[in-house]
C-alpha cells in the first residue's frame, strides 16, 4: 500500500463511510430552513429599536394586543370585565344603520 492513496481498500468498502456526508447535508439544510423561518415570521422586526402595537382579531372576544415600547413588550388580552377609573366624559358615539360610526363630542359647558 502506497502513502499517497486517498482511501484504503478497507474504506471504499464501508458503508457508514458515506453517513459523515449526510450528516454534513442535514446540518446545512437544518440552518437554512431555520433563516428561512425566521424572515418568514419577521423576527428581525422584533428585534429591532421601533415601537410598534400589533392587534389580533380586533373586535372579537378572543382579541390580543402586543404594544412594544423601547425594551419592553407588554400582551393584553380582551376580557370581559368593564374598566373603571377616573376619567371624563368625552363623547359618545353612534353606530348608524348603514355600518357608520358618528362620533358627538360631550358638552362640557355643562359643568
């Protein structure tokens, strides 16, 4: 046997030779679709310095809101419990039968 040949006969012969290959094809396969996952969802948006509000099933009883302000991120959830607090009345609005809303200012000389 020469020093210089690349495999030996013993090598050429054995089949798990070729699973160190595969192996090697699965790794970049496995980082590619996790890039490709990641653009897909815009985990870079997340990621970045903007503050952004995202609003799932507005309107509906299962509505989330996710407001991210500089660092911190805060999740809400709808409920059905009536907020109460302090406050003043600022108007009332209206919903046409057509699917308008009409928005009337309170009067505040009122008080």
């Amino acid at each position: 046997m020469s020093k210089f040949k690349l495999f030996d006969e013993e090598d050429s012969t054995d089949p798990l030779s070729s699973v160190a290959n595969l192996v090697d094809v699965m790794l970049v396969f496995s980082v590619a679709l996790m890039v490709a996952l990641v653009s897909y969802l815009q985990v870079p948006s997340l990621l970045q310095n903007k503050d952004y509000t995202v609003i799932t099933n507005p309107g509906q009883p299962d509505m989330e809101i996710i407001v991210k302000e500089g660092e911190e991120i805060k999740h809400y959830e709808a409920t059905d419990a009536t907020g109460a607090g302090q406050g003043e009345l600022l108007g009332q609005a209206y919903r046409l039968p057509d699917g308008r809303v009409v928005y009337v200012p309170a009067d505040n000389d009122k008080q």
